[in-house]
C-alpha cells in the first residue's frame, strides 16, 4: 500500500518548519507523497485575523513547486464552513483509496487531539506523525494515550525535528516589528510578503 503524508495547517505564513518536518517525514517514514492541505476556516483560529485562503494557498505553493514530492490540495479552502480534520481525511480516504495516510502534525497541536471535533474517528482513518522540537516532553501525553486509549498508541509516532523552532506567528510579528524575517522561509514567499505588504500593522497599510 503507498503512503501519503498529509501536511494541513493555515500557513500564514508557510516556513521551514513546515517544509523540514514534512520532507524528514516523508524520508523517515517511506512517504511516497507529502499533500499540502491550506485551512479554509480553521476552527482552532477563529479568534484571529488570518490571511484570505487564496494568498496563502499561493504562497505554499510557491514554496513547494521545487520538491517533486510535495503537492498541494484546495479540498479545504473550497469547502464552505470550519475546516474539520475528520471531513478533510474522509475526503481524501475516497480520493486515494489505496494509500495509507499519515497526519503529519505539531505535537503540541496534537497534545490537544481529544478537543477535536470527532476526535476517535480521526484516530481510525489516520495516523499521526508528531512533529517535536528537541527535548520537547512528550512522555506525559503518551502515558495518558496507553492509559486511556492503547488501541491508538501504534497509530502515533514521533520525529524531532530542530527547525520547529521557527514559528509561524514569530514572522508575523516580526513582520509588523519591522524585524527581518530573511532565511526563515522560502525565498518566494518571503518575496510574496514583502511585495504584497502582509502582516503590517493596519495603519501601514491605509
């Protein structure tokens, strides 16, 4: 059976700690494909402003398009309403019928997997490649998972990964700082920002 790793998240904007975890993932874990899923609304982030769907799609796309083992999908942007993690694998469950899936995610967004909207069933369509930072402390969660839930324990696997370090929320506060956010990203989208004039503050952009 082929393998697709699944990389979903709101990129705004796309870093290198996105694209280092998913292609150590994809090594790592004989992936055969990495599919970049862009959040249409994210129902983790709707207490903030995030960028229009169509820039950040755009921007990841833009970063990826050198690495022939990366592809992109719009299923989440195009769909109307929250961008629920079950919906989307169900989605590509009939898409690739023949492919493993494998949710590629950040161990701390995965810590919370239990306030997800229809978290158990989630756990039976994928499984999960957490991505850590180094020395990050996983072992309370993985107790709690064997404890309560060990039928799901095989499905959850770990990878370090040093340049988690770089944070989406960090360039945009950068950005509105005024700092540098050069060789944190990829070139085009660093370009993207700079040119589109992303995450100033609104008073800059009036």
């Amino acid at each position: 059976m082929l393998r697709l790793g699944i990389m979903g998240g709101t990129f705004d904007p796309i870093h290198y700690g996105h694209l280092v975890a998913a292609e150590m993932a994809r090594t790592e874990f004989a992936l055969d494909k990495v599919l970049f899923i862009p959040n249409g609304v994210s129902p983790h982030k709707m207490r903030r402003e995030i960028t229009d769907a169509q820039t950040r799609y755009r921007m990841v796309e833009m970063a990826i398009r050198d690495n022939p083992e990366f592809t992109i999908s719009r299923i989440e942007i195009e769909r109307t309403g929250p961008s629920y993690a079950v919906d989307t694998l169900k989605e590509l469950r009939q898409l690739y019928p023949h492919h493993a899936l494998y949710f590629i995610t950040g161990m701390d967004a995965l810590q919370e997997i239990f306030d997800w909207h229809k978290a158990k069933e989630i756990l039976e369509l994928t499984e999960f490649i957490a991505a850590t930072r180094p020395g990050y402390e996983s072992r309370d969660f993985l107790l709690k998972i064997a404890s309560e839930y060990p039928q799901f324990l095989p499905k959850i696997h770990l990878l370090e990964v040093p340049a988690l370090a770089i944070s989406s929320t960090d360039i945009r506060q950068r950005v509105a700082r005024g700092q540098s956010i050069r060789y944190l990203l990829p070139k085009e989208a660093y370009t993207y920002i700079l040119t589109a004039k992303l995450y100033l503050p609104q008073a800059d952009c009036e």
